[in-house]
C-alpha cells in the first residue's frame, strides 16, 4: 500500500497564519540499499567513490528541490513547507530512518490533499539508493516520528539543540556576534550514524529545513554587522582579543549577501532519555562544523531554561515547528539561517559503504517495533 496516513491538525501559531490555519504531516521510513545492488544496477561511474558522489549530488538535488519561496515578492509562502531527516535509535534492533513533510492550507479538506500532494513529490525525487516505505496508518507513523519520546511526560527526555558557534566580540561598535559555519566532509556523517548506534538508551536526531529569505531588517542587520570594524582598542586582554574580526566577517558576509543566494532555516535537535550524552553531542556537532583550509568557530549546544520549556520544544518537534532557542543576534531568526551549500553538508542520508558501517544496523521492518 502506498497511500500514506496523513494528520491533519490546527496549526499551533494559527494566529499568525489566518489564510492557511490547518497543517498535514505526513512520514516515511527507509532504509540503504544494499551495496551490491547498488554497485550493479545504480552505478554511473568507474569505481566506488564515483558511487559515493553519485549518491551525494542526489540527496543534494533532493534538498535543492525543497526551495520553494515567493520569489516575486521576497517572502516565505503560506503553505509553509517543511521536511525533516529523522534518525531514531532502538536499542538492541538498530537505527531507523525517516523523512517528514509538513504542508498547511485553509482547511483541513485541503490539508489532507496537499500532504497527499507532498508525499507525491517526495516520493518522486527521493534519492533511489534507498528503499522508502510511507507510515500508512496512525500506528505506523508514531513508530517512524518517535512519538513516545517526543511525548514522554515528566523529565526523563532531554532535548539539545546543535548550533553553529555563536561568540560576541568587542569591536569599536560595541558587542557584534561572531557566528560559525555548517560544513562537512563527503564522509563525516559515518560518526554521526554510529555515534547513534551505540547508544544503550533510546535517542532521537531530528534535522528540519524550512525554505526562507532574508528579509529587509535581517539584511540591515548584516549589513550593520559587517560594517562593525575592528576589534576595541581597550578590550580586556584575553583569547579573544586579536580575534580578526574583519578579515572573518566580511567574508561571511558576503555570502549571505550574495544575488541569489537560496535560504533555508534549520535546525538540530538531539533527544535522549534520563541525562545528556555528552560523547553523541560531540560526535554530530565535530562531524558538521569540520575546518577546511582555515579554523572555524565551531559549534555550541543550546539547552532549554526550563524542563517545561523542554517539553515544549519536544511538543513542537513532534508538530513539526522550529522551536525558539536564545541568539545574540538582534534578530535571533539569523542564528537558525543556513545557505544551501550549508544545508546540503548537513541534511544528509546516511551512505554505508560495501563492508556496511561497524556496529550500525539499519531497520528493514517495523514488525516488532513498540
């Protein structure tokens, strides 16, 4: 059966959407395929690493195809399109994998045909070196989506967010933030999955891309912040104090501002049971702020203040919204602002290679699966 179950709900902030005020979500499950069949029936190229690229300019144009703004007008499209990479962690069965969209409309009839409509899409120009399955009933689609950790009461599930490293400096313009980059190599993700795959408790690794601008005060903002200067003459002497804060922002920048440049708002979240792994928090942020020819600031971990405001961030995954962590920035909707060469290093399906990955199982069915 290939008709997926859709839910269909009012959207959380419906308030702020009154033209399309019902949401559809929609999941699916999926799994490598297996190497040789691969290498025999899928191969383009001369040899395995050609195969890798392959494989990676494809999950690169499915993410590519995700863009859909108002182009004509500047601004994000009401039916706010959303899709999210689901990696969740079974203990003792392995790693699953799912792929989430999220579309709204004005009414729950044209809810329930446009997430019909997505699935369709995503379907259709799903990376064919894996085997995707739609959740198609309500059973199945709380297996793929995690939805009794997300929903966990109490303080047991933890909840992180992973974020490119923000660090205010002194200039001569006062405090300006200083942010990192998402970047990664062709096979950084490997640690990620088997970072995952060793856990002993259940966890859940949630990736969100949202497509999006820069609106008129973000690009003021930029702007301002490249604008900043030098480093303040009279700031205390520390690591920081002959930080190049030019040479680094102007650079940085220049990319946001470039004709052109295709937006995405994204996220990362980490959800684990009873206490923070502090090694798989490790493993996924190193994997995606990787320096290439030059250091970078990193990455940083955001926690919620509050264990209710964790529950809420937990909630608002499970509904498939951006939940808000603190920024430095006036406009704290830039700290969450990625360009595509950053959402394609990030949003990536795990690729095993011919030996498959030490110590990593993927899951082919849902049978047995509470």
């Amino acid at each position: 059966m290939d008709t997926p179950y859709i839910e269909v709900s009012a959207v959380p902030h419906a308030a702020e959407l009154k033209s399309h005020p019902y949401q559809a979500v929609f999941a699916a499950w999926f799994y490598p395929r297996p190497f040789k069949e691969l290498v025999d029936n899928f191969r383009w190229g001369f040899n395995n690493e050609t195969l890798l690229l392959e494989a990676l300019d494809r999950q690169k144009q499915f993410v590519e195809i995700q863009y859909a703004v108002d182009r004509e007008n500047r601004q994000e499209r009401p039916d706010q399109h959303t899709v999210s990479l689901r990696c969740i962690n079974i203990p003792g069965q392995g790693l699953l994998l799912a792929i989430l969209g999220k579309v709204c409309a004005q009414s729950e009839e044209q809810a329930q045909h446009a997430g019909e409509l997505y699935w369709r899409e995503i379907k259709s120009i799903f990376p064919y070196d894996y085997v995707l399955f739609p959740a198609t009933d309500r059973k199945s689609f709380r297996q793929v989506t995690g939805w009794e950790l997300l929903t966990t009461t109490g303080e047991t599930a933890i909840i992180r967010q992973l974020k490119r490293l923000e660090k205010p400096m002194r200039t001569q313009e006062g405090l300006q933030p200083v942010l990192g980059l998402w970047q990664s190599g062709i096979r950084s993700s490997e640690l990620i999955w088997r970072a995952l795959a060793g856990m002993t408790e259940p966890a859940l690794l949630n990736i969100s891309i949202h497509p999006t601008v820069l609106y008129v005060d973000e690009v003021q903002t930029l702007w301002e912040l490249r604008n900043a200067g030098a480093p303040e003459p009279n700031a205390p002497k520390g690591l920081y104090q002959s930080f190049p804060y030019r040479s680094w922002i102007e650079p940085f920048i220049n990319r946001r501002l470039t004709p052109w440049k295709k937006f995405f708002f994204m996220q990362i979240h980490v959800v684990t049971l009873n206490h923070v792994n502090e090694s798989l928090l490790r493993s996924i942020g190193a994997s995606l702020t990787r320096d290439s020819n030059e250091l970078l600031p990193g990455y940083e971990i955001a926690k919620p203040s509050s264990p209710s405001l964790g529950h809420k961030w937990c909630k608002q995954l499970h509904q498939m919204e951006m939940p808000e962590a603190e920024s430095y920035f006036v406009l704290p909707r830039l700290s969450d602002l990625a360009d595509m060469e950053e959402v394609t290093s990030v949003f990536r399906f795990p690729y095993p290679p011919a030996g498959e990955l030490p110590g990593v199982q993927f899951i082919k069915s849902l049978d047995g699966i509470d």
